[in-house]
C-alpha cells in the first residue's frame, strides 16, 4: 500500500531546535512522503539523507503574514492540498501573543480549515502556550484549537490552560525522542549555548550582566583545566554575533582554548561536539533538552517561562537562574552543583514518545 503523503509547517530559520524536531519526526516515519511549507532549499540539503523529505513549489509572492490567505489561494492549484493526507505542525514556542495576533490566528486557520473540509487530518506537536497577557488570546486559541484531531503540549503548564479540550495531551519534549549515543563525554570540556539578548527588547538591559556573568565563568573553567566550546543553536537569531562579543573581552592567551560551533544545517556534526562535553550551560532552550538527553551536567540559565515550567515538571527547577538574576548568580554554587544536576528520571525519555501517539495510529491506519 502506498505511503501517506503529509504537509508540515514548522520554524524554517535553521534553528537547531526546530531542526531536531524535524529529523525526531522524519526518522520516526520513513515511509510518509513529508512536503515542508517552506520554499528554502536549504531545507532539502539538512535532510539529504531523508529521500522522503521535499519541499512546496510555490509561486513566488511577497505578500507578508496580513495576506498570507491570499497566498495560499494564488498558491491553491500548484499546492493541490488534496493530494495530503494530514497536516503537522511541529514547534515548540509557536503560541506567543505577539501586537497583531488576531490577524495572525485568523490566518493561521487557513490550512486547517482546508484540511478539515475536506476530511483530512490536522495535528499539533510539541508546543508551548504564552507567554500572553490578555486572555482573550486563550479563548480565542480555544476556538482555534477545535480545528485539530490532537494537540500535544511539551509542559503541563500548557496543557492545563485547555485540558477543558478533548484533543488536548501532555508529553515531555519531542527531541526526547532523539536516538543518540549517550557514553561519556570524551573530553575535559565545558559547552556555553548563548542567546542575543541586544535583539531582545526585554533583555536589552541585562546584556552587560549576562556576557560578565558568562566571561567570569568561561574564565574560571578554564583555570580549573576545562576547554570552552561556544554553541550557536541559530545564526539568524545572533547566536554567533553574541558569542564573539563575548570573545572579544576574554584574554587573548586563553583564545587557544576556545572554540566555536556555529550550527549550519549539519545536525549530526553539531552533535558530536555538543555531547564531547562533560557540562553545559545552556541559555537556549534545546541547549538544556540535549544535555538532560546526554547525561550531561547541566545549569540552565532561563529566558523564558517556558524552560522554567519544563524544569518544574521535571522537578529540576531549583539549579537554574533566570537572566534578569544573574547579577546574583553565585559562580561557586553553580560549580559545586553542575556535576550532578543531570536527568535523575530517565523514564521521562520514553514517556516523549506519547507526542506521537495519535500521529502514530493515524500512520499505521489505527485511527
């Protein structure tokens, strides 16, 4: 019997987090034919290995998000949304109440709406809900919810907001699920994951404090005998450009010990160095998933509630600082206590699969 053929939306921007979610989801299925809803050909080189993976032809139109509906609809005829059986989103952070997110829903309706007319399936995976303010955006994301056969958050914090839902679950992380070798780091080596917080306007002011507090650390593992390695999980969100700020006023006789690893679509290679390290500090969300999936020794250090609340469910919430208190961050304590701060539960690992529960009946025509 022929395979099924599946539409996927997700963060296109070579984020590595985004990316795993993707390889999570292409290893899992190799027999479904996945289109992705993007136009970058980049997107065919990362997955080159995976000969089920293409991506849409598109008229190429810049409309912006407001007539993202006429897009699809110049678009309909070579997009023949009836040649898919289902359409996946798969992210993480993709509910966040942003000045114009009513247009923004309203357009976002347009290809679950066609899927569900015409009988076809739609899912949700691995997300995260806020953060938001007003709280018309939850009910209007209630509304926007029915739209879906099953809608898996990654927190409990989440799921709680809409378990009123049927289609509503919990799981742990998607990239849980991610099959890689978890032996012993094989070299005395800490890994930073840092984050651009001068393009973050609500972090503009802790910018000084974070890269003193990141300076202060590098240079105390590397007086306790450790090599650095710098992780850029996204490029195009400044990952890179925030690192060799940092660099810049680290003492050029300690450069020899530094290296950088800036992700370019080459997951496999980006995950060798990331688990050669013993510890990491991970600022960017996956950063911290990675190193619990490792057996890493890892400090998170929070910019968003949403690491916050996946910590709490994993009873991991008390090592941690969020960047607005890292003038406070005691650098002894998180030396003393990195080591051993690791994934205690591991049956959290296998309990990530659940995020493609109904996916998986779907596939294999249970459902």
């Amino acid at each position: 019997m022929e395979g099924k053929r599946i539409l996927v939306n997700a963060y296109f921007a070579k984020n590595l987090g985004d990316d795993l979610f993707l390889k999570v989801l292409f290893d899992r299925y190799p027999d479904v034919k996945w289109d992705l809803l993007t136009t970058d050909k980049t997107y065919l080189k990362i997955f080159n290995r995976n000969k089920n993976v293409n991506i849409i032809r598109t008229l190429k139109l810049n409309l912006g998000v407001r007539n993202i509906n006429l897009f699809y609809k110049i678009n309909e005829k070579l997009l023949n949304f009836r040649k898919y059986d289902a359409f996946v989103t798969i992210g993480g952070s993709i509910f966040m109440e942003s000045k114009d997110w009513e247009e923004g829903l309203c357009s976002r309706g347009y290809l679950p709406n066609k899927f569900k007319n015409n009988k076809k399936k739609n899912f949700i995976i691995g997300a995260n809900f806020g953060p938001y303010k007003n709280e018309l955006f939850v009910e209007k994301h209630k509304e926007f919810f029915l739209k879906f056969d099953d809608i898996c958050f990654r927190d409990k914090n989440s799921y709680n907001l809409f378990n009123d839902l049927k289609n509503v679950r919990f799981a742990p992380d998607a990239v849980f699920n991610l099959k890689v070798d978890t032996k012993t780091a094989s070299e005395k080596c800490i890994g930073f994951s840092i984050i651009n917080l001068e393009k973050r306007s609500e972090f503009k002011k802790n910018y000084i404090m974070y890269n003193k507090k990141i300076i202060q650390l590098v240079e105390r593992y590397l007086e306790l005998g450790y090599k650095i390695k710098f992780f850029s999980f996204c490029e195009k969100e400044g990952d890179i450009d925030a690192i060799k700020n940092i660099i810049k006023d680290i003492n050029l006789e300690l450069l020899d010990r530094l290296e950088i690893i800036n992700y370019e679509g080459e997951i496999d290679s980006f995950l060798n160095k990331y688990k050669s390290c013993e510890l990491i500090i991970g600022t960017r969300f996956h950063s911290i998933i990675l190193a619990l999936l490792l057996n890493q020794g890892v400090y998170p250090i929070i910019y968003s509630n949403k690491t916050y609340n996946v910590l709490k469910d994993l009873g991991m919430e008390n090592n941690c600082c969020f960047i607005k208190d890292m003038e406070e961050l005691d650098i002894n304590e998180l030396i003393s206590t990195i080591n051993t701060n690791q994934l205690k539960d591991r049956s959290i690992i296998s309990q990530a699969a659940l995020q493609f529960e109904e996916l998986d009946s779907y596939i294999k025509g249970k459902k």
